[in-house]
C-alpha cells in the first residue's frame, strides 16, 4: 500500500516453485500438463502449487500485505 513503510505490513511469500509455475502457466501460456513436465512434477502437484500462488496473490492485494518473492 502507499505511503506504509514495508516494515509495517505483513507479507505473503511466494515461493520460488509458485513463481515459476505462474511464469509457465500465465506468461508463457502453457496448459498445465505442459507446465508440470516442465517443472518435473505430476499435473496435480502443479495445480496445487499454482492454486497457492494466486492464493498468496489474492491475500496481498486484497488486504494489503506486501508480497515478498523468495530468494
């Protein structure tokens, strides 16, 4: 949010498998099987994965939380 310094916000992580599973699937434009394989992981575990991104996502902007990205 503007004008909060990021020290007083409370923050949602994504991951670094949560990252590449949304670049795969939303800006690479894959189906899901495709982005699995990519990822060595069965089509299930990367829709719980991607499931949990947008989560995380949704959480931050709606309440205002600062999204850290996991190093």
């Amino acid at each position: 949010p503007q004008g909060i310094p990021l020290r007083g916000l409370k923050e949602v992580t994504l991951k670094k498998d949560e990252i590449e599973a949304l670049k795969l699937h939303d800006i690479d434009n894959l189906q899901q099987i495709d982005a699995a394989k990519k990822m060595n992981v069965s089509q299930p575990t990367f829709a719980r994965i991607l499931d949990s991104a947008y989560k995380k996502i949704a959480k931050g902007l709606i309440k205002g939380h600062a999204i850290r990205i996991e190093s």
